[in-house]
DNA sequence: GAAGACCCCTACCCGCCGTCCGGGCCGGAC
DNA sequence: GTCCGGCCCGGACGGCGGGTAGGGGTCTTC
C-alpha cells in the first residue's frame, strides 16, 4: 500500500485528490495539509511514501519546502496549474521526481503516484515535451564530440590538460603534480600540437565540452 | 481517429502492439512493417500520425530511419527491449517525442500514442528519471549564476571577453575589433580584476558557463 | 558650467606561456 | 641482446599575456 500525503491551500483541490486516489485499490491517503509548514510536520510523522505538493501556497510555498520533504525521506510530486519553465527548473533542482499539471486525468494522476513510489519519475507530457527540445539541441552531441577529440592524448596528458581547463596556471599545475613547471609547458604543447589548438584557452574550452573535470 | 504504423522485426510483436492499439476506440493501425525501408515507404503511402519504431532491426535499423521518418511528417515513438543510454540519446536526438520500452502496460501505451498526437511527448518512467537527474546536476543553474557574475562588465568588456571566450589571442582579437593589442589587454585587465579571475581562461569558462557565444 | 563618474582608448614593463631541443625509461619486434 | 617507438621529464630562448599609469570623450548632478 502506498502512503501519500496531500498538499495544497484549497481544500477542495485537497478533497478531489484524495478522492481519485483512494478509488485506487493500492494508494492511500494517510495526511492532508495546507501550507509548507503543514507538509513538513506531517512527512516528519506520517513518513508517507509520496508527496504530492502545490506549488503556490500562501505561507511557506511547495519549492521551498521540497527539500526538507526529500530529506524526510519521502518522493515528492510538484503540482501546479501552470506549467511555467521557471516551476519546472526549481522543482526538479530541488529533488522532485514529478510535475504534473492539476488537469492530469485521475487515471495518469494514480499512476505517476505509483511510478514514483516505485523509484522513478513522472512529468506532464508538455514538460517532457520541453525537456526533450533543450535536451535534443544542448544534448550530448558536443560533449562525445569533444570527447572524441581528446582522444590521442595519452594519460598524463590529458590530466594537465584537465588541470588547464580549470585555470590553472603552469607553476600551479607543476606543485599540484609534483613535477618541473618545464615538463608541464612540454605536455601542454605536445596537447596543443596533437589537438591543432593554438591557445591554452582552446584546451579549456575543449575539455569543457567534454565535460570532464 | 489516431493513425498509426507499427514497424518491428518479429510479427508477433507487431501482431500484440495492433491487438492492444486497436482496443483503444480513437486508435487505428494502418500499416506495418519490418524493418527501417518499410516503415519509411509505409509512412509516405499512409501518411500516419504516429510511427511505433522498433529499435533493433535487420537491415536499417530504427534510429537510422527515424529522422527520415519524422521528416514525413509522423510523429515516432521509440520501442526498445533495453533502455540504453546511447539508445535514447540518439533518438531524441533523431527528433523522437516518444521512448518507451516493451514492457509498457497496454493502457499507457495507448495513452502514449494519444500524447504523442496531441503534439506532446512521452518517455518511459526510467528515462524520465535519468533525464531528471542529468538536468538538475548540469541545469541552467550553473548558467544563471554565471550570467549573475558576468554583469559587472560593460558592454565592451563582455564583447572582447566573448572572444577570449573563443580562445582568440589578444592581436587576433585588436584585428577583428579593430583597435590596438594594448586596449584589448586593458579590458581584459580591467574584466579579470571585476571577476576576480587570475586567468584569461577563467574568463573563457565564465563564459561558457553562461552559454554565451 | 564645473565637477565627477563612467567608459573607451593608448603606451611601456615584467612575468608567464609556448616552442625547440634533448635525455631517461619502458614496452614490443626481430 | 639490440633496435625502435611512445611516453614522461627537463632547460633555455622569444613572444604573448597581464599590470600600471595616464589622456580624451560623454552623460549625469549640483
């Protein structure tokens, strides 16, 4: 049986949600509450599986809460009524493993309770939608890219380089390594030459695409 | 009425995904196919609003096929026994709006093909989770704080930082602006000191961090 | 209208970066 | 063994990068 715990400032919201999900046979709704505050005492002693937490409320709202309730050890379902990028970002920074829109059909809303509670993740189709464009365009494509193109640096090399792209300096570089600030000059050039990079700064970048530090 | 296309090598896959679509009232499937070239001739004949899009096939395989595909104008959704990470990079990447794996539940995946008509996406709970994770780590967090520093500089501080960005040295960059090395070496002075930064290369990975080129 | 603040530009000095050259070390080929 | 190649190290030079000081231009502010 999954335990959840039902937040929002409107009742009546609260009511029709505890509705829909005590229709299913293995969901049960063991709190309700009405602000952050309330949300937060009530994961601290109910320890439900899932929150299900509005975004606005008067008082403490449901992303500033979020944290604390995914410390307390429960899976958290953002709910709001409009799906704003803003909303999304801070949800899903905050630890949140769903964001569903208020008009979720009760069928899809009882099945993101049970997905989450199973360990994995729910969001309205519209963010997906979303997720997948910034995804699809800022995706890895440049990053195996990179990767690809630091591939004749042997080991040694590529560790000064990555010490390089975090900006720091060749004497740094030498007592961080234990070794002459001469030998770095002589990896980084050989990086150079092997990459047909022309500034150090290239290498950073490079390596920053990769993703790697 | 949804129009749909299911392409997978083994017909008794094929035959459980018309069987289940098929019970849905605003589905139907129009076609079938067993590998990449038949889906794309099918999806040209038919003009369907949704392709179900094996992964694994013999010949052309489902990622391969899958931006022609969508060039046609179907939406497609991905099918695949294993969510593998290189899996579902190309195909969003390939301009897929769906991935689910074979062990969906009937209902969802008819809720998917309506999802995926109505304009929208929808990954499997897995996926959604890893992509979750992926963006929170490396979501525009990191790029907003680095916008945040970046505002002390003036317009023409950034516009030459921007090109050390890009790993231009300061000649290359007095050339292109058309003014003397000395200038370029005094804003670039003048933007290290503001950021506190002891490198041109921190300025470079400030830069990139805010997504700016 | 004068002071001040801000931005943009320029000229010189020094330290760091990058290149060229060379040596020691370990692996495989024959 | 010997040779060979790749990798890691080091030293000495030229050039680029960065710091400091200062001049001219425009817009606010009193």
């Amino acid at each position: 049986m999954i335990r959840v715990v039902v937040v929002d400032d409107e009742h009546l919201v609260r009511a029709g949600l505890r509705l829909i999900l005590e229709a299913a046979e293995d969901i049960t709704v063991v709190g309700e509450a009405a602000d952050g505050a309330g949300a937060l005492e009530q994961t601290h002693r109910l320890r439900p599986d899932v929150v299900l937490l509005d975004v606005r409320m008067p008082g403490v709202d449901g992303l500033t809460v979020a944290p604390e309730v995914i410390a307390a050890g429960a899976k958290v379902i953002m709910l709001t009524t409009f799906d704003l990028d803003e909303y999304v970002h801070r949800a899903l920074r905050a630890g949140a493993v769903g964001f569903l829109l208020k008009d979720t059909p009760p069928r899809e809303l009882a099945a993101a309770v049970r997905t989450v509670a199973a360990g994995n993740a729910m969001l309205a189709p519209t963010v997906t939608r979303r997720m997948i464009s910034s995804f699809a365009e800022r995706g890895p494509a440049r990053r195996d890219a990179a990767r690809q193109r630091l591939t004749p640096l042997t080991p040694r090399e590529l560790e000064i380089v990555r010490e390089v792209a975090r900006g720091l300096g060749n004497a740094e570089i030498a007592r961080r390594l234990t070794m002459s600030e001469a030998t770095v000059k002589a990896h980084v050039s050989r990086a150079l030459a092997k990459l047909q990079a022309g500034n150090r700064v290239q290498l950073a970048i490079l390596v920053h695409d990769a993703d790697l530090l």
